[in-house]
C-alpha cells in the first residue's frame, strides 16, 4: 500500500479474454494477485472481462451476486485491493447491462454502461440495455469515476465526473481494432483526462486476432494526467501497468485552469 493518503497506487490488467466465464476467472484472480504483489491499491480489468464479446453476451450475463462476481468478489478481499471488472448482467427487458463490478476496500457498487456502440456497423443496443447513472466510488480518500469502452466518444461524460469530484476515472474497455481505432483510442484518453481534470486509467482487451468476429482489443492501456499528458502505456500483449497517482495534481490543475466551474 501507499503510504501518502493522496496517492493511491493503481493497475491496469491488460488481458485477452475468452467466452469461458471460468477460464476468465482464473485470468482475474491470477492478475488481481500480481497487482497486489505490487503494492496496488486498485486493480482494473477490462470490459468484457467475464466473457469476451466473440460471445452473444445474453447467454454468459450473470447476476452480481452469481458465481464469477463472487469470485471477483474473493479475490478482491483476498488481497485487500478494490477491484474493478468488466461483466454482463442480466436487465429486467430480456436484453443484459454492461457493467463494471466494483469491489473490495470496502466498496460494493455497480456502473453501468450508459452509451451503448451504436457505431462502425455494430449494434450493442439490440443485446445490451443502457446504464443511467454515473458512479463515483472513493478509496483512501481519492474519489474514482467510471466509464466504459464507448463513453469515451462522449465528452459531458467525463466533464460531468470531473465536476462531481471525481480525481481519478477508471475506464475498462474492448476497443476493437480497425483503421484509424489504436489513433482514435490515443486521442479519445487523452482528451477526456483533460475534460474531467483527472487522472484517467483506460484498461483495455489485448489485441487479438479475430476469430470469426471484429478484434476485440487494441491493448494500449494508458494512464494519462489532468493535462492528458501520457504517465505510461502498455503495447498490445497481455500486461500488467502499475503506477502511483498523486491527487494533488488534480487540484493544482483544478486550480490553475478552472474550468470545472
């Protein structure tokens, strides 16, 4: 752990997920504890990472208390780390959420994708039923926003989370692949860090070759700064990304460019 109470020492698991909700466990729990290993306080894993979206997510959603997020769930309490994972959960109209399980530290809570991938010829909306909320946790006195994939093409996103208080906006994703996604995914990161005057962590799928499907990640998993400068970036392999974040960067920006309002 940490020992300043402004700085928490975050991980992105930058991993290739399968449609095998337990073999993707196993992935999970074995990350979750190299992260832990390395002093972090909180653990992200990408979108998706119950099952990867070669499957139809209607047939692996599970509800949160089901098996795999009890599994999270240990993992996270195993290692005294708050853990966030990507998962599908059923929806109340037959279609299933996409959401960020949030646990661990102390924290139980839950987002949900509010910006479904309406785009480049996909239609996540005909499985996926949208979120309404913004989420904000806090750990170690650091408030941490959420999004996912898709909401980082939405701007008052993060401006609204930045307003909010958030320090820190954790986004897990599975940016697929295609020309011109790894620059959009360099850029979209980097600007919305700048809209919310915080810390952004974007975790996404490592690239994999399609199979019968669209890619499913670029890899790529970036911290960027309030100013959307680039603190470190993983390639496109399956990795791990750990760093230490000072929320007092937050607040010096905050100050020197007020634009939150």
């Amino acid at each position: 752990m940490t020992g300043n109470p402004a700085t928490v020492r975050i991980a992105a698991a930058q991993i290739a997920g399968s449609t095998d909700p337990l073999a993707n466990l196993a992935v999970v729990e074995d990350a979750v504890e190299r992260a832990a290993g390395r002093g972090a306080d909180l653990v992200v894993l990408p979108e998706a990472a119950l099952a990867s979206f070669a499957a139809d997510p209607r047939t692996v959603a599970q509800p949160l208390d089901g098996p795999w997020a009890t599994g999270v769930r240990k993992a996270a309490a195993k290692h005294d780390v708050l853990v966030v994972a990507g998962m599908f959960e059923p929806a109340p109209d037959g279609r299933v959420h996409n959401t960020l399980l949030i646990t661990g530290r102390g924290v139980e809570s839950a987002y949900r994708k509010i910006h479904l991938y309406d785009a480049f010829g996909s239609r996540e909306s005909d499985t996926v039923a949208p979120g309404a909320e913004l989420v904000q946790v806090e750990l170690r006195g650091v408030r941490i926003g959420f999004a996912t994939c898709y909401d980082l093409r939405f701007a008052d996103h993060f401006t609204a989370l930045g307003r909010a208080g958030a320090e820190l906006v954790v986004v897990p994703a599975s940016w697929g692949a295609g020309p011109g996604k790894e620059e959009q995914w360099d850029l979209l990161t980097r600007a919305r860090a700048h809209d919310a005057q915080a810390w952004l962590l974007a975790c996404d799928q490592a690239w994999t070759p399609p199979s019968g499907t669209d890619p499913l990640g670029v890899g790529r998993s970036v911290l960027a700064d309030p100013l959307g400068g680039v603190h470190a970036r993983l390639g496109g392999t399956p990795g791990l990304l750990v760093a230490d974040v000072d929320v007092e960067t937050v607040r010096a920006v905050r100050q020197r460019v007020p634009i939150l309002g």
